[in-house]
C-alpha cells in the first residue's frame, strides 16, 4: 500500500515537472531605461568683425632698425610721436633699439577687435566629447540667502557753533564791580569774526560772460581730402614736383628768406623742432586720423606742439636750414603714405 502511494506521488511529480508553463517571476525592482542626455548645443562663436572698405591699410606693428628714431618712424607712418610712446611704454628721451618692436594696433583708426561668445552659466547637463557632465546640485535646492534687514545711517549731530563771547573784563576791585552784572555782550573786535559752521558756504559763480581756457589738446577739426579744402603754405614758384619713383616726397616752393609758411589746412601741430635730418627746421600738423601735412627748412618756427592752427595761420617763416638754398618743402602724408600735394592744392600758387 505504502509503495503505490508513493509511486502515485512520484508520478504526480514528474508529470508537474514536465509542464511547459514556468513558474511566474515577479520583478519587484524594474529598473528605467536611461535616456543617454542630448549634448547641449555648442556655444557659437562670434564672427570676426569683417574690415569695412577703406580701413586703415597700416601696419599692426614695425621692427626698429638702425637709423630710426621715434620722430622718423612717426613721420613715416602718420602718428603722432608721443602717442607712439605712449602705446608702447616709451619715456622721453624716447630711446630706441634696433629689433624693437613698435606696437600700432591702438593708434590704428577703427580698429575691432573679435571678442568671442561667452559659455552661459546653465545648471543643464553639458558634454564633453563621450563624457556627460552633471551639475552637483539641481536648481533650487539651495535656499536663498535671508534678505538683511536695510540699515539706516544716523545723520551725524550737527557742530556747535564756535562760541567767541562774552569775555572776561578786567576791573579794579571795588564793591560796584563786585555787585554789577556780567556784560551780555563781547566787546566789538577789530579781527573778522569766525564763519557760521551751521550755515552752508556759498560758492562764488563764475562770470556770465567768461571766455573759457583754449584746449590745445582738444581733438584737431577733421579735413576733407578735396582741393577746396586746403591752401597753398606759401606763395611761390614750385620749382620741384613730386615723384612717387624718387626720393622727393612732396613739391620744394621757392621763396625768400622770412616769407611766411601758412598752414594748409586747420589742425593740430604734433611735430616742431629740428630732430629730424634732412628737414631742417620741421613744423608737421594732423588734420585728421587720415592727413598730415609738412613742412620743413624754416628759418623760424612760430608754432608749439600740441597748438591749434587755422587754415592760413602763419605757422613759421621760410629759411634754407638743412639745405642749399631758401624754400620751402611741403608733403601731404595720407596714413604715413606721401601723395601729390598737386592733387590737393587749388590752381596755382604763384
């Protein structure tokens, strides 16, 4: 009996084992599919500002070499000298040395520079290249700070007043002296009693009608490079043109000594002196971030650095310093760059 119950049961067993249902499986932790993050989208940089036409043609920098001076290479390149060293870290007497290397960029007229797109501060994931960079902690979750309660200032107490009487009188000892009442009043002073500090200080007004100072250092006027808007330096013969081959970088204009040098057209004198050798006594004037004008082998200069001059104003007086015979020898630089002062000056000069 105990033999086929057990066989039965075994036969039960097998039969449950070969069952092509398996066993359910509950999965009681599922697990998401991560999304891998989107790269964030790349900051894009800012595009070089493209140079208009007619910009500043000028070198960004220029190597020292033997022979220059800080005049010269002003003169060659159309800045002023002392702008030259100032951009670049130069005290007078201005020393110079061959291989040295000038720096233009910022006397250069409507330089741009690329400036390029800065990264905004965003709590989002960013990438870098397969790795995928998290913030520490998402936004919000640190508490603002607790707004400090606004502290007001206590106005300071104002001064007391400075306190100059009644004064102490001195009196022979007497019974009357000893029973009058104090005096109410100090006596009169010749000295000019001391200001009311209670009382605000009246500031002079300056007069209605006062001219105010010149400023030789204001910006010069700006001059158009058309005929009709510059003069002729002097009255002569021009007795040698210009040559864009040669060495002659402007007309020579004949004359006698002392005649008077005018300027060509309104501006700023940025050069006087005689630094520079084979010009004489040299008077150079800035029209604009374009035009210079010079003018060299004066006998005498009547015009100081950094002056404002006028179209016609009487800037020197015509000599033969540092050459063989009385003239006077003008240029027209546009941006460092000679050009025929012809095809600037109006009709003939003589």
């Amino acid at each position: 009996m105990n033999k086929t119950k057990y066989a039965w049961l075994l036969c039960l067993t097998l039969a449950a084992c070969a069952s092509d249902h398996p066993a359910p499986v509950i999965d009681r932790l599922p697990t998401a599919k991560s999304t891998p993050a989107k790269p964030a989208p790349k900051t894009a940089k800012a595009k070089s500002a493209t140079p208009a036409k007619g910009k500043d043609t000028r070198p960004d920098s220029y190597i020292v070499k033997k022979g220059d001076t800080l005049y010269s290479i002003g003169l060659e390149f159309g800045y002023d000298y002392r702008d030259i060293a100032q951009a670049n870290h130069i005290s007078p007497p201005y020393p110079l040395y061959v291989g040295q290397k000038l720096d233009f960029r910022s006397l250069k007229s409507g330089e741009t520079k690329t400036v390029m797109a800065e990264k905004p501060a965003t709590a989002a994931a960013t990438t870098e290249g397969d790795v995928v960079i998290r913030p520490l902690s998402t936004p919000g979750s640190v508490a603002p700070a607790t707004a400090q309660p606004e502290v007001q200032a206590t106005p300071l107490p104002a001064p007391a007043p400075l306190i100059t009487g009644p004064k102490a009188i001195r009196q022979p000892y007497s019974l009357e002296a000893l029973n009058a009442p104090p005096p109410t009043e100090a006596p009169q002073s010749a000295a000019t009693p001391a200001p009311d500090a209670t009382k605000p200080v009246e500031t002079a007004k300056p007069a209605e009608n006062a001219t105010p100072p010149a400023d030789n250092n204001a910006a010069p006027a700006a001059a158009a490079a058309e005929a009709s808007d510059w003069a002729w330096p002097a009255q002569g013969k021009v007795i040698k043109g210009f040559s864009e081959s040669g060495t002659a970088r402007g007309i020579d204009i004949a004359g006698k000594m002392g005649e008077p040098v005018t300027a060509a057209g309104p501006g700023k004198v940025i050069y006087s002196g005689e630094d520079l050798r084979g010009y004489g006594k040299l008077v150079i004037i800035k029209h604009d971030s374009t035009f210079l004008s010079v003018y060299a082998h004066n006998s005498k200069i009547l015009v100081k650095e950094g002056q404002q001059v006028a179209k016609g104003q009487k800037i020197a007086e015509m000599g033969n310093t540092d050459t063989d015979q009385v003239k006077l020898h003008f240029e027209i630089r546009q941006q460092g760059k000679s050009v025929d002062p012809m095809k600037f000056l109006p009709g003939n000069s003589g």
